[in-house]
C-alpha cells in the first residue's frame, strides 16, 4: 500500500533530518512509528502527506510510493485526494465553529462523493459524544474531545490511510484507552489503515500489528508489535521496565545510548 524507500529529508537545502529511512504499510494495517522527540517520526508524516513544503522541507533521495505510484515532493491537496489524512499534533480545529462544521471540513477532502447526513452518521457512530456536542463551539471542547473532532474530520474524507500524529498527547489514561479504542474499530470496520506516531509506546503497539522505532532520523528496530513489546530494550527504554518488570527512573535508563543493542 505505501512503501518509503531509503527516504531522506533536508530542511531549508541545509538540514538533513531523515536519513534513510525505509518502512512499510500494508492495507488495514495499524502501524506504530516510536521514538524520542526530534526522533522524525513526525517529518517521516509530513514527507508521506506533502507538508514539507509548507516547512521549506523536501525529500531528497528515496522515493514515497502509494499503490505503487510515486508521491513524494507532491502536493499535499493530491495526496490528500488519493486518500491519505494527516492528524497534525496539537489540536488544531477551527475553534469558532462548532463541532459539527469542523466535521464539515474534511468532506471537501472527499474523492468519491456522498451524503453530507451518511458521512456525519458515520462519524457520530465512532463517536456519539460528539453528536451531543456538534453544535457546541469546538474550542470550548476538552481536550479528548478535540482529538475525537480531528480523527472525526479524517474519517468524514473517506481515506484509505490516516496518519496519526501524537494523539494521546496531554490526554489522561482512560480518554487514551477510548480513543485507541475507536481507532481501532475504524481500521477493522473501514478497512482503513493507520500510521500512528506516539512516544505512549503501551498504547501504540497494544492496537498495532507492527512498529518501528527512530532514533536520530533512522529507523532502528522494527517487528510484530507483540515481539517489540517483549523486546528487552524496548521494555526498559520505552516501557520504563528492567528485566524483572520494576519501573526504572529515567536517571537509571538514560545511559540506554551507550549500549542499546539495536545500535551495535
């Protein structure tokens, strides 16, 4: 379905921050990108939807493939009507609209057409909190709340690929658990498939089939996401657990650079 093959990025013609970076993901597949912050888990989403280019960004060797035709460097309105949705981090809605019309955003991102009343019933299913809220003003909405609007706006374009940007961010556990909930109810009922970033390492990978983990611009590690989460390292440095599943302080694991194993 969408395959980046030894992908690297430069900001401004200077900046080099992806560094051939390979992954791949497969129809009605929930994938996990992992990492530290400035990993480029989320530069990797903005190369795939055509974003760089609004940050002066470009891919400047590898290729982004979709179904088997070549994307990268091209405009995020195409990519966007080939079918792939970006839910940017931070909860970026139209705070003066109210629930309802922000939904109403995403249908002009539609390719295939259909009815404005079937593409918000469909939503409101995923969602039926914001039915009772689709005429509240969006930016009086909690902040889940907000994230429900923006994964709702996604799925009212019909895509065939969302990627998902950091959407447990400022969120508290049990709002985390019911929208990774909801996300995966619609890759299994839509049959749509999800790139998600996160640094929730748990939650990712509790809803994915695989993952890949960056550090530095590189992807360093990748597998089925239940081999990852018994994966020693990925246990003590992304799940904060040793050997004997005692949670490790950050000042115990921040030596992980000097001896992961994956580096080696």
């Amino acid at each position: 379905m969408l395959v980046l093959n030894n992908v690297e990025v430069v900001y401004s013609n200077v900046i080099l921050t992806l560094r051939g970076v390979s992954i791949e993901i497969g129809e009605q597949e929930i994938v996990a990108l992992l990492g530290a912050n400035g990993a480029g888990k989320t530069t990797t989403l903005k190369a795939i939807s055509g974003l760089l280019k609004v940050e002066l960004g470009r891919v400047t060797h590898g290729d982004i493939q979709f179904y088997g035709k070549r994307i990268e460097n091209g405009s995020p309105e195409d990519i966007s009507r080939m079918g792939i949705i970006q839910v940017m981090e931070g909860r970026r809605i139209f705070g003066h609209l109210n629930t309802e019309d922000n939904l109403k955003v995403g249908i002009m991102a539609r390719s295939n057409g259909g009815k404005m009343k079937e593409i918000l019933d469909k939503v409101y299913h995923y969602f039926p909190r914001l039915k009772d809220l689709r005429r509240n003003t969006a930016g009086y909405l909690s902040g889940g709340e907000q994230q429900m609007v923006l994964i709702g706006r996604a799925l009212v374009a019909g895509p065939k690929l969302i990627l998902l940007d950091e959407p447990s961010l400022g969120l508290a556990p049990l709002l985390v658990e019911e929208i990774f909930k909801i996300v995966r109810n619609i890759n299994t009922e839509e049959q749509t498939s999800v790139l998600m970033v996160e640094q929730n390492a748990l939650a990712a990978l509790s809803i994915a089939k695989r993952g890949y983990i960056m550090e530095n611009g590189k992807v360093v590690l990748d597998g089925l996401a239940e081999d990852l989460l018994k994966n020693e390292d990925v246990r003590e440095f992304y799940l904060g657990l040793s050997q004997v599943g005692e949670r490790k302080s950050y000042r115990e694991v921040k030596h992980y650079k000097r001896r992961k194993r994956w580096l080696g």
